[in-house]
C-alpha cells in the first residue's frame, strides 16, 4: 500500500513537470520555443541579467509560466 503511493505520488510529480513551461492559447510549442530563443538572444546582445529579462520578454508576448 505504501509502496504504491509513493509510486502514484512520483508519476503525479513526472507529469506536472512534463507541462510545466511557456505557453500561450493558440500557440505551438514550436512557435514557444522560437519566442524565448529570441528572448535568449536579445538578453545576450544586450548583457542584462537572463532571468529576469527573459521572463518579461516571454510575458511581454502574451506567454505564461505554467
């Protein structure tokens, strides 16, 4: 009994990261990833901090952290 807990509490915590990422109605996870390539690329030319920048970039564009 324990056992399969463990087991059902591991694949919930796999399956929540398998989603987790940018994401924006309508949008394909390839045009995602297109969007914070260029996010990447910008906060590289312009030497600012990656994190924060990146994410207002991300959310500038219409796109969510979930």
């Amino acid at each position: 009994m324990k056992r399969n807990v463990v087991l059902i509490g591991f694949l919930l915590l796999l399956s929540a990261c398998a989603v987790a990422g940018w994401h924006k109605q309508g949008v394909s996870d390839y045009e995602a990833e297109n969007a914070l390539a260029q996010c990447e690329y910008e906060a590289g030319i312009n030497h600012v901090d990656r994190g924060d920048f990146i994410s207002n970039c991300m959310k500038r564009q219409g796109f969510r952290w979930y």
